[in-house]
C-alpha cells in the first residue's frame, strides 16, 4: 500500500469555520499556511501551494481574486455577504 501523501494547503481566514477547517486539514496531517490581516495573502506564497481553502466575507474574498486566477491553484471558497 502506498503511503500517504500530506498537501502543501493555504487557508484564507481563520474566523469560525476557517478555524474549523484549518483544524481538520492539520489532523490529517496537511502542511497549512494561515493568511490572514498578519499575514496577508501574497503571489509569491501561492506559488508552493496545492489548493487554498478560504472562509472570508466576500467584500474582503474579492481583492483577491484576481492574484488567485493568475495564481492557477485549485480554490475552495465559502465566502458570504456577496450582495
């Protein structure tokens, strides 16, 4: 049997889900790199990434799509207040 293989995984937004999600991804033992108003989500840090998970309102989601279309990696998004 193949050993498992843990990802590289970002999380944008550590609020109450992010919270819960960046607990579940490091039980399952994936690398994850927290991006929040501290740490700010930045081009060059996408670049090792093999997805973003991001839990943030959709006024403070939007800034950012454009760096994650050019960025090419998968995103999984549970944005809200999209009005």
């Amino acid at each position: 049997m193949k050993p498992k293989q843990h990802s590289r995984v970002g999380l944008l937004g550590k609020g109450k889900t992010g919270g819960q999600a960046l607990a579940l991804l490091r039980a399952r033992g994936d690398q994850v790199t927290v991006f929040d108003s501290t740490h700010p989500l930045r081009p060059e840090a996408l670049k090792d990434l093999a997805a973003l998970v991001v839990f943030v309102p959709g006024p403070v989601f939007l800034p950012s799509l454009p760096m994650l279309l050019d960025a090419g990696i998968p995103v999984v998004c549970g944005a809200t207040g999209f009005t």
